[in-house]
C-alpha cells in the first residue's frame, strides 16, 4: 500500500499555470497533466463528492452545494455532515481490501461525522450572544485545542469573506503537514481555496491573479518538498475553471414579478418562505434549481424562464437524467446560466427590505450561494470605520452585525458551475504516476478509481 495524498487547488486550470507557478510546472516535469472532464453542476460540494464516489449527482444525492430539503420546506447550503454523500467514498472502498488503511480529510466537504480517521474541518462558535468566532471542528475532538495551540486559531475570517487571504490555505497545509507528523495516515485529502477569491472577485483575465498564482504555488512547493521527503505520493487536481461574467440574474424577483414568490415579513425586512412560494430558485453560481410546489404552475414556470435573458438551457426530467441529476433533491427544472452570467439568490425589489443577513457575511442563512460577500460595500463612506465599530461592540460582548457586504451584484467578475468551454479552461489532475493513466482526459467519475491505483500498485515514481 502506497501513502498517498490528494491535493485539491481550487480554480486551477491548465491556462493558469505558467510564469508564476514554477513549483507546479517543476512538478509537471517529473509527471503528467491530465485534464478532467468535469461534473455538473461545477461546484464545490458535487465535484467533491463525485470525485470521492465514483458517482454521480444521481447517485450520490449532492447536487449543489445546497438545496431544498422538501420535507423540512427549508433552504440549507453548506451542511457539514457525511451522511448527506449517499454512496460509499474512495477511503470505504479501500478499506475492504486494506482495513488497516488510515485517512485524513482535512477541510475537504463534508468532513464531520465521516469514517476517515483523522479529520479537521471549519467549525465556528456561535453564542446565544448572537457573536462568532473562529474555530474547527476535529476527529479525534481532542485535536482542535492542542493543534490550535501549536499552529494558532484557523483564520476563519481569511478563510471566506471580504478580507480572504493565502493565510486560510497556508494553515490548511499546515495542519496537514502536522497531522502526518503526529498520524502518518496512508491517505490525506487537502483543500488549499485560496485561488476562489480573486477569480470571482477580478476574473481569470486580470493581472492581479498572477499574484494569487504565486502564493498557491509556493504552498504548493511546501508540500511537495514535505511529502517527496516522506516519500508519499501527491496527486493535485482541482474541482472546476472560472470563467468571466457580466450579467447576474435574478430568478426570484423575476418569479415574485410573476405572482409566484411569497414573503414574510419580520421587523420591516423581507424573508423568503419557500414553502408556501410556488415557484422558487436555489442559486448556485451558474446552475439554479427551480423547485415547484404546485404542478399546475409548472407551465408558467417554463415560460418564465423560456423568456429569461441570461439562461443557456433548461434542464427537464430527461435533461436531469442525461446530466447525472436525476435525484429528487435537484430542482423540478434546472437551469444552466450562458457563460458570461450567474444566478444571485436575491430576491426582494427593495433593497432596504433586504434581510439583515443580507450585508453580512452568512452563508448558512442566505437561501442561495452569495459571492458578493467577497466584497466590502465600496458605497460606505468609511469601510474600515464601520468594521472597527463592529468589532469594537464584539470586544465588549454586545451583539453586532457585520454589515458591510453590498448589495449590488454586478461586482462579481468570475463565476463556475457549467461544464468547461474548453479543457484548457477546465479542472486538472497532476500526477507523477503517469503508468497508471490511460490518457489525458479523465471523466470525473474515474478519479475515485484513480486514487484506488495509487494506493495499490506500485510503479515509477521520481521524486
């Protein structure tokens, strides 16, 4: 049995690597780059788990990385619990031929109550104060105080927000560099997020990325040089390619337009009620799920979007089925964005009805992915001002909103979920196995397998 690790660089592509990334291209020498053929829809949570499963959306139930649970009638994104991946992951199915084998999962998704061994995950506190702090979750639970104690808290709020930095993906690689150093576990998954940020934020076209190119290659270099002295195989891949947009959609207050959403109102501010909507969207970057409580509405609903300017294709029962898609958590339609647009989850006409959690960063209230929490509101006439102010009011124990994320969608410049124009713009795999490779394209539901073979067969490896 070979110790392997997988190495997730989130939004690499092959037309990001160059100039600015010599330890990848170092790495490349030694090895092979395979180009993935993606999974739809293109996200987080669905790539993950198709890697890990070998499955597809239609069998492994996550079809986004949220979704309406029909029988709660509630809209949850990010859930943090392995019991959501409805198929046996790669760890599972090695252990029958090698139960002695031990894995680490650090920060990949859904990463809490799973049968790896070793686990670190995001996992802020949240008092009845209505603050929070930064904090993980851990398997075994022992290991959050004394790894926090040696590597410092995790940078949470460099992690996802306005103030995200390479200091989230370098405590990461830490932390699994220290976790090998205390476990040595034969299989470790590591997800470094940091190019995420200012894909979305700027575009794959802008100059400033070369810099996030740098500092994710020399994270990258330090695992290298750590797991080559180990002699342990490292296999980099990422999960999906960013592509430039320009156009936001905003299914919901096109519905609410057409009598189809309903509202609750609390404290003056405008809430979603999806359960006595009927028709409504989930967003999830460039892909929405449209779910549909009454089937008499289902013709409008179409209409609706036949005429929606932005939409690329409007996945039906068959177009699901064809995707991978045919779950019954997946919306009764699916629509797919054209590549220059994505879908925002808002949807009140009126932006001082807007909820209050809709200025902050919140991602598990937002019923939709939101990326303009990347940004600070460039409207407030004194940004650093209101968030000293906030924190201030933190310090003394008073509850606080951390109100400075805008409202305008139109910021965003990089979004992901359809499948790749091209491969050179699509996710990637690197390996220095090259003998266990078949080809240069690998369809996402081989990569499960792949990780099987490094774990099993021997063959050349230069380090």
């Amino acid at each position: 049995m070979n110790k392997t690790v997988i190495v997730n660089v989130v939004g690499l592509t092959p037309s990001l690597l160059g100039d600015s990334t010599p330890h990848l291209n170092q790495f490349i020498e030694k090895g092979v780059l395979a180009t993935i053929d993606g999974v739809l829809p293109a996200v987080t949570c669905t790539a993950q788990s198709t890697y890990l499963t070998g499955k597809l959306p239609t069998e492994h139930g996550v079809v986004g990385n949220g979704w309406y649970f029909r029988d709660m009638c509630e809209i949850h994104f990010w859930r943090q619990s392995n019991k959501l991946v409805q198929a046996p992951k790669v760890w599972e199915i090695a252990k029958e031929q090698h139960p002695e084998l031990t894995t680490a999962n650090l920060f990949w998704w859904y990463n809490m109550y799973s049968s790896v061994d070793y686990a670190i995950t995001p996992r802020p506190m949240y008092p009845a104060d209505g603050r929070k702090y930064p904090d993980i979750y851990t398997w075994p639970m022992d290991t959050r105080s004394i790894i926090q104690k040696e590597l410092g808290a995790f940078p949470l709020f460099q992690f996802w927000g306005p103030k995200t930095t390479i200091r989230s993906s370098q405590w990461i690689a830490d932390s699994a560099i220290w976790t090998h150093q205390h476990q040595e576990p034969d299989l470790s998954f590591i997800y470094l997020p940091h190019l995420d940020y200012n894909l979305q934020r700027l575009g794959p076209k802008h100059p400033n990325i070369q810099r996030d190119l740098k500092e994710i290659d020399a994270v990258c270099g330090q695992l290298i040089d750590f797991y080559h002295n180990q002699n342990v195989q490292i296999v980099f891949l990422s999960e999906y390619g960013i592509t430039n947009v320009n156009q936001p959609i905003h299914l919901n207050r096109i519905f609410r337009e057409n009598g189809l959403i309903s509202i609750r109102e609390e404290l003056g501010l405008e809430l979603l009620d999806p359960g006595t909507c009927k028709a409504f969207a989930v967003a999830d970057h460039q892909v929405a799920h449209i779910y549909i409580n009454s089937e008499s509405d289902r013709k409008k609903v179409r209409t609706i979007l036949e005429s929606t300017d932005g939409i690329g294709e409007i996945l039906d029962e068959k177009g699901k089925a064809r995707h991978g898609l045919a779950h019954p958590r997946a919306g009764d339609f699916v629509v797919l964005a054209k590549p220059n647009a994505w879908f925002t989850y808002y949807y009140w006409l009126d932006d001082s009805k807007a909820p209050d959690f809709a200025r902050t960063v919140d991602i598990h209230r937002k019923p939709g992915y939101d990326p303009v929490e990347l940004f600070v509101d460039p409207q407030l006439s004194a940004p650093m001002l209101r968030v000293a102010y906030r924190l201030a009011q933190k310090s003394l124990g008073f509850r606080y909103l951390m109100d400075v994320i805008p409202l305008n969608a139109n910021l965003v410049k990089g979004s992901h979920g359809l499948l790749p124009q091209s491969p050179e713009e699509g996710p990637l795999l690197l390996t220095q196995r090259s003998d266990l490779l078949s080809g240069r394209s690998i369809p996402p539901t081989q990569i499960c397998n792949l990780i099987l073979k490094h774990i099993q067969e021997t063959g050349r490896l230069d380090l």
